[in-house]
C-alpha cells in the first residue's frame, strides 16, 4: 500500500468547497523583515561554480536557520504578543477504565483558563480528521483506553508562570486519573494483511507462473482479531494459496540434497529522535474566523487539508487557513501524525489569544510516532552448491494504539525483505495488529531495515553452516540485471549490487579477519574480535510521484527556477539548484523552493493516482488538463530522483526550444536546413567554460543566447509536470510547429519580449501558455503491484571487538559501499551515509523502547534511559564510505538516505556472532543480552 498525501491542488479545491480562504506558505516568508541573511550567504555559497557549503549552509552554523520550536507569538508580524500555553495531558495506563480527572493538586490558583475533554470537544462538533488513521483526540470517560499515553485532555493557561507551576505538579503523577474497574482496550481487527506469492517458471526469462505483478497481491477480508487467510479454493485468491501452500510443503519437506535454515527474528520498537520535539503555535481569530499556524510536519498540505476539515461541523467558523510550514527534521516521524491537530484545537480554545503547545521530551517519547517493531519468521531454502531454491518471510508487526501508515510500512518491509537476492519461488507475508502500544508509523527505512536485516543475519548463518564465504554465498544468489524480484518485476536499470561485492570481497578487513582476529585476541585478554557483513537494495519513492518545476531567463542572462521542493534537512534545496548545470551550463542564480501557488500550471486532478481504475484513468487522460496527481511531499528519498528528473526536463526543454535556436540565429541559419556547410545537431550541444559549443561553431556565452532567445520572442521559460508510477509518464506536444516527445505529462512556456502577437495573447495572466498534449502515455494501474523497481544497493563491513566480561560492544571501524547514479553533491552523499551508518549502529546495538506498561506510553521515558549511541560509540574516526562512479555520465541519481542505515545492523549482528559463536536472533545486541549469551 503506498503511502498518500493531500496534495496542494486537492487541498485547495476541498477548502474551497468548504468556503474556506487557505494558503500553506513558508515560513521564512513570513518572517522575511525578522531574519538577515547571514554575510556571505547571498550566493556565497557558490563561487567559480564550485559548491562551497550548502545554500542554507551559513544560516545553519550562524542560528539564523529557524525551526517552529524557536518562535513565539510576538516572532510573528500581525499576531498579539501575548501568548498562552497548552498542555496535553496523557493517560500512563491502558488495563483500568477512566473515571475523569482530578486536578485539586493545582488548587484554584494554578487551574487551567481553559480545559478540553472528549465531551467539550464532542458538544462543540470538532473531531479528529480521518479517525480511522490517526484516532481520536480524547479518552472519553468510562472507557479504557486503546493505548498507553492517549491524551484525555488539553489545558491552556493564559500566563507563563502559572504554566510553569502546574506542568512541575502534573508530570509524573498519576494521581491525577481517577480509574474505575480492571479492563482491556476492546479487540481489533489487523490494520492489514497482504500476501506476495511467486512462482517462478523452469527458466528465468520464461513468464512466471504466479506473481503479484501478473496476478495480484492476496489480501483477506478483515473481520476478526487474528487472519484468516483465504483457502485453494477462493475464487480470486485461491491459485495465490496453492502455490502458497506448495512452497511451504517445500520448505517443510525439501527435496534431497535442499536444506532449509528458519529462524524467529524480533527487531524493536524504536524512538526516532527527530532532535526538535512535537511542537507549534497557533492564533484563532474568532471574530473573523482565521486560523494562523505555524508547524513542524513533512507534510504541510495534508496537514493544513485535514484542519480545514476538523471544524467544518463544529460551532468554530472557519472563513481562512494561514498555514506556515517551517523546517523540520523527523526522519519520518512528523509526516502524517496528529498532533498539528492538537495546536489547532488548542487555538479554538485559547479565548483569541495565540497558544503554543509544545511537548518537553518526556511527553514527545510517550505520544510521537515510533519505529515498528516486528517479529519475523525467515525462511530459506538452499541446495548443496549454495543456490537458492525458495524464500518465505512472515511478518508480524505491532502498529500501536492507532492505525497510521501501519499498512503500507507492513506491506513495503515483507515486499523489501528479499534484500539482493533472487528467489524462484517466494511467500512472502504480513499482518500489523493493533495493540495499547505508541502508535508506531513513518520511520527512516519504513519497515524495511526490520525485514532485510533479518534475511542478512540468515544468510550470514547459512554460509557459516555449509561453510562458504559469506559473500561468494550471496555472490552466486545475487539479483542480477535482467531477473525478477519477488513481486514478478524486473528492476529497473542496471543492477550493480555485484560490483560492491566484488570490492567487498577483496577488501583486506575481510580476507584477512582470521589472522586480525588471533592478533587482535591475543594482544586484548578478555575481548573476542569479529567481522561482519550485509549488503541490500532499497527502494527509493513510492508508487505515484508528481512533481513540478519551473526555470526562466532574463534578457540579461539571469537564470531563476520554482520548485516544489523543501527543505527537511537533506540539502534539497542546494541540490536542485544544481542539476540544471549540464542543460544551461551553470546553476540557477535566484529560486523559490517549496512554492505553494502554481497558476502557470493550470492542471486539475482528483488526487486518487493508486485507486483510480484504468479504464477511468484511460478517459481521465484524454482531458490535457488532467494528471493523476499534482505533486508529492518531500519524503521516501524521492528528492534526488524523482524531482530532479523534474528539474532536468524543465532545463532540457528550455535549452531545445530556446537557448538552441537562439544559437542557430546566431551562427547563420533561421531555425533549420544545414549551417553554411557545416551542420549540428541539438545531440552535439555541450558547454565549455561557461559557453555553448557545437561542432565548430564558435563559442556563446549564456548572456548572449538569452538576449538573442527573448530578442526573437523564442522559449525563455518553461514549467513542467511529472508523473512516475514505477516508470515515467510521457507525452507528445505541438511547439512552433514542431512535434516532440518529453518524459513530463504537462508543459507551460513562457516567450521572450520579441514575441509576436499570437504568443503574446498566448499567456494568460501567469505569464505562461498552457500546451495541451497531443498525447500522452501513462504507466499502467497494475504496475503498483509491482513493488520496488527503482533500487540503490549499499553493503557494510564491520569490525568490532567484544567484552567477554561484559558483553559490551565497541565498534573498531566500519566501510561502507554504495551506488546512488550520479552524485549530485558528493558531499551531502557523505553526510547522508555518515548519518545512516550511525542510526542504524544505534539500532542494532543500543536502542530499544520497552513494550508494555514500562514502555514510553507510560510518560517517563527520556534520553536518561533510551540510549542513543555517542560519537566514542560509532567508531567516527575509522569509518570509510566508498561510492561507485555513475555507470554512464546520463546516469540518474537515486535516492540513498534510508539505504545507508540498514546493512549496518546486520553487519553487527554477524560480527558479533563472528566474535562469540553465538547467534542472535533479537535486537538491539545490547551488552545484557550479549552477557548472558556467554
């Protein structure tokens, strides 16, 4: 199931059917007369056309980036200066039912102004937006709750002392829950079930006998408590099942000669520790019924959409929405959450005043998103050689109180779980349940890094059992261009996980880790050395990307762009500026990123682009104006590929119809037929010390091709729009009587100031002429159960040194390998991978919440007691990260934030067993566990 976001567009036209003025804007917007650019960050940071730190680089390290936890309401032009404040109050336990609340410790003094409950909210008609996802917004009384830390009620006191007071009486006392009898959060069904069968043919190019891809993906009906999945004799799903049920009478009784290794795997519930807690700040003004809010979310629109709908029944009028996203870092875990609701509901009720509601880090461990944690059965069949015969993976995930992305970080993790390899036959499947948990969602990895472990620590035991090299073993497994993953779908590309082993096989930490390891045991009594490997792929972006860009010139030579990107802390905003570099010879001097108002694409779209049936897609399409969906947030590493593709085709179709036949004018052909005996082609463009070059033409500078292009009224400006359902949408359009095909779906232009009448009249007011597609060619609907397509591999070797006292780990050094396509900023690669490499050490060593009534749910979990790993922990002075050269300079670059973190966990985990003979099958390998192993 992928994941889904209220777009601008479908934002905008739901606003509007509810007669509500709404706008989403960034915060730096609102705060342009606040903040001065910092010396030299107006364009220092690039000089010579040379990156010397990123766009945002200076405002970072000078404090001058600013984040919603640093604003108050006097920060904000226009708001009161005085604000209140909010409190949520969460309820510690989930086995006894809610009385209410006593709050006599505050006495008359220290009460809050204001209380909301489950009723007040309820008499008033304000709800939660989409309850089935994200849940309600109190425990009304006489239940018990579903979860551990479910709010059950919001303060807000008008002055900050009093404030100060009653949160110092209220945290940590639980005397303040009256509960009633002993019980247990009432039964619920799964949040989802899927099931991905394939059976492959004899032979690997031959069609696959079953496959989700051809056949579709298994998906019981889901009524009771447990699964049940359906039997060989269902009409839709009963072939899935008999294969289903042929693999596992395989993997029960193999034929000789096949050997089957399962093993039950746990990995854990984690905090994601996005360094910014939840937080925001909020101003309702009643009399004219506008809603201010700033807020820390990746993803502003759905936010700001659900918001819009929160009131739309309730007594609290809502004529304007003023939404200001700020820069956030949550690694996932402030994409789709509910507590902007809870600064939203907290400005209904905070009688005119603006209200920050901001939760100190013990309420941010017991009520923000956490990791999943899974239990997993692998399974894999090999023969005598090392080849592999089948696969099967069965997961089972705990979701938490609340469903929030549970189903497609489920169904994402088991269609993951094949890591590099390829598998003729496969079973793969998941449940995720609900549970009295913290609600687990969007983390960095999305449930991948807890299925591919697994399959790595498996293979890793399997070589050791048949006596292989671990990586000769997955060598000869490996998933090689051409072959089909576990969904029937070929990836996309060409697959180079089998360079990186090749490196890592010669590599001397490996070769050589017996005779380090009797060295290094020898010189250190008492400390057992180990190495440890992993490699996977993961994919990058979901099923139904859409983006959009737009870049122009001036007469003088001036390059700008627009673009949908933000900024969450991944160098974005610096990368984009970048990738039209080798179509327009430079980067873009001036842009607009995360731009919310787009009238020179006037494109419409119902928002449904994994839901709408083909033949209705197929009728859709025909409209010029209509695209599946309008654009994608910032998330899933899609930046890198997906909008820079958008970039590119905004920079290749600006240079083809404008900076070329400009500079066709100029070297003496109007726009056709061969160049004074010497012709060139578009093929043979390139530029050279900052100028265009062509056979043997002679040399032009940017500024002249521009001034020549708007001289002539040619193309100086282009807005484009793209669709990727698991490959690119494509169209066909009429520009000046030349037909052309572009790897976009819709396209605007903007002429230069020679431009005759007609293209004058043109362009609308936006100052763009809309092209209406000749035709256009969509992915097909189907192609969603393809899974994964688009892949970035990645590998780690890891050496470390084990306590036999103890059990402590302490890492010796780590390299790391990887390919992402070309490197659009080296340098944000590297800290992509050095930050990747350290969250997932602190998952497979150190971190881990406690499920159950000592959990986070309870309010006293901080970092005292969760343990995020230090800098003396990750080794930080001997780790080395390598990355591959781009296979051809056309060569795209791929996603690789969430990739980088995963081998590393299973890399530990073999070390560690390389270290003490002992396998482990659960997660984190803390030194308790590692201890009592010994």
């Amino acid at each position: 199931m992928p994941k889904s976001d209220v777009s601008r567009r479908s934002f905008l036209k739901a606003a509007a059917a509810l007669g509500v003025i709404a706008g989403v804007r960034p915060l730096e917007q609102a705060l342009a007369a606040m903040v001065e650019p910092a010396a030299g960050q107006d364009g220092g940071w690039l000089a010579g056309g040379q990156l010397r730190y990123r766009r945002d680089g200076m405002a970072k390290v000078t404090g001058e980036k600013l984040f919603a936890i640093d604003l108050r309401a006097r920060d904000m032009t226009g708001w009161p200066a005085q604000q209140s404040y909010a409190l949520l109050i969460m309820i510690p336990r989930a086995d006894r039912i809610y009385e209410g609340l006593d709050l006599s410790v505050l006495g008359n003094e220290l009460a809050p102004d204001v209380l909301v409950d489950a009723e007040r909210a309820e008499a008033d008609g304000v709800r939660m937006p989409e309850p089935g996802f994200y849940g309600s917004y109190f425990l009304p009384k006489g239940q018990v709750s579903p979860m551990l830390g479910q709010p059950v009620a919001l303060g807000i006191w008008h002055d900050y002392e009093r404030y100060r007071q009653a949160v110092r009486l209220l945290r940590f006392n639980e005397g303040i829950f009256k509960y009633g009898a002993a019980a247990t959060p009432p039964q619920r069904k799964p949040y989802v079930a899927a099931r991905y069968v394939r059976m492959g043919a004899e032979k690997h190019d031959e069609p696959d006998l079953y496959a989700p891809l051809t056949d579709g993906i298994v998906r019981p009906q889901l009524t009771g408590p447990e699964v049940q999945w359906p039997g060989v004799d269902h009409p839709k799903h009963g072939k899935a099942m008999q294969y289903s049920a042929d693999i596992q009478q395989l993997l029960k009784q193999p034929p000789e000669g096949v050997t089957v290794f399962s093993r039950d795997y746990h990995s854990q519930s984690m905090e994601p520790a996005a360094l910014e807690p939840e937080n925001g700040l909020a101003w309702y003004e009643s009399a004219k019924g506008v809603m201010h809010m700033v807020g820390a979310t990746q993803a502003p629109y759905a936010t700001a959409g659900h918001m819009v709908g929160m009131v739309k029944a309730s007594r609290f009028a809502l004529h304007e929405m003023d939404y200001l996203s700020a820069f956030t870092v949550g690694y996932g875990q402030k994409e789709h959450h509910s507590f902007p609701y809870y600064v939203a509901l907290a400005a209904l009720y905070a009688e005119g005043r603006p209200v920050r509601l901001a939760l100190d880090r013990w309420q941010h461990f017991q009520f923000a998103l956490k990791r999943h944690p899974f239990d997993l059965k692998t399974t894999i069949a090999v023969d005598a050689a090392g080849q592999f015969q089948a696969f099967s993976v069965d997961m089972r995930g705990d979701g938490g109180g609340t469903m929030n992305f549970s189903p497609s970080v489920g169904t994402l993790g088991v269609a993951s779980s094949q890591s590099v390899y390829y598998f003729p036959k496969s079973d793969l499947s998941v449940a995720v349940y609900p549970s009295s948990e913290v609600t687990a969602g969007s983390v960095r990895g999305y449930g991948t890094l807890q299925s591919m472990a697994p399959t790595e620590m498996l293979v890793d035991e399997i070589a050791d059992q048949l006596g292989m090299d671990a990586i000769a073993l997955r060598q000869k497994n490996m998933l090689r261009t051409g072959l089909r993953n576990t969904q029937g779908a070929v990836p996309a590309g060409h697959l180079r996980i089998g360079e990186i082993l090749a490196l890592a096989a010669k590599d001397p930490v490996w070769t050589n880790r017996a005779k380090r390891k009797a060295e290094y045991e020898a010189a250190n009594p008492g400390m057992r050395y180990g190495v440890g490997f992993a490699s996977v792929q993961k994919s990058f972006g979901t099923a139904g990307e859409a983006a959009l860009a737009l870049i122009e010139i001036s007469p003088e030579g001036k390059i700008s762009m627009k673009h949908i990107a933000p900024e969450i802390g991944t160098g974005s905003s610096t990368a984009q500026m970048l990738v039209a570099e080798p179509f327009l010879g430079r980067p873009v001097d001036d842009v607009v990123f995360a731009a919310q108002k787009w009238p020179e694409m006037p494109v419409h779209t119902q928002e449904q682009p994994n839901s709408t049936p083909q033949a209705d897609e197929d009728r859709q399409s025909q409209d010029p104006y209509w695209v599946p969906s309008f654009t994608s947030p910032n998330s899933a590493s899609n930046s890198a590929y997906y909008f820079t593709h958008t970039t590119r085709q905004a920079a290749k179709l600006l240079l083809a119809h404008g900076l070329w036949p400009a500079a066709l004018s100029i070297w003496g052909n109007p726009f056709g037929g061969p160049l004074q005996g010497m012709p060139v082609t578009l093929d043979q463009a390139e530029w050279k010390d900052g100028k265009l070059v062509a056979g043997a033409m002679e040399p032009l500078s940017f500024e002249r091709l521009a001034a020549r292009a708007h001289e002539l009224g040619l193309v100086t400006g282009v807005c484009v729009h793209t669709f990727n359902r698991r490959s690119w949408a494509s169209a066909e359009f009429e520009l000046g009587g030349q037909r052309f095909s572009a790897e976009i779906d819709a396209l605007s232009v903007r002429f230069g100031k020679g431009a005759d009448a007609a293209k004058k009249a043109a362009m609308d007011s936006a100052g763009y002429a809309f092209q209406p597609r000749v035709k256009v060619s969509y992915p097909p609907v189907h192609r969603l159960a393809a899974g994964a397509v688009y892949y970035a591999p990645c590998a780690t070797l890891v050496e470390l040194a084990v306590s036999t006292g103890t059990g402590k780990v302490s890492l010796l050094g780590h390299k790391t390998w990887l390919e992402c396509g070309a490197q659009i900023v080296p340098e944000l690669v590297s800290g992509q991978l050095q930050g990747g490499v350290a969250m997932g050490i602190g998952h497979a060593l150190y971190e881990e919440l406690p499920l159950g009534p000592t959990g986070p749910g309870n309010g006293t979990w901080s970092f005292n007691r969760y343990h995020l790993p230090r800098a003396s922990e990750l080794a930080v002075w001997t780790a080395e990260g390598h990355v591959l050269p781009p296979v051809s300079r056309t060569d795209p670059p791929k996603g690789m934030a969430e990739v980088v973190m995963i081998p590393v966990v299973a890399a530990c985990a073999n070390a560690v067993a390389h270290a003490t003979g002992k396998r482990f099958y659960q997660l984190p390998l803390s030194a308790e566990r590692i201890k009592k192993a010994l």
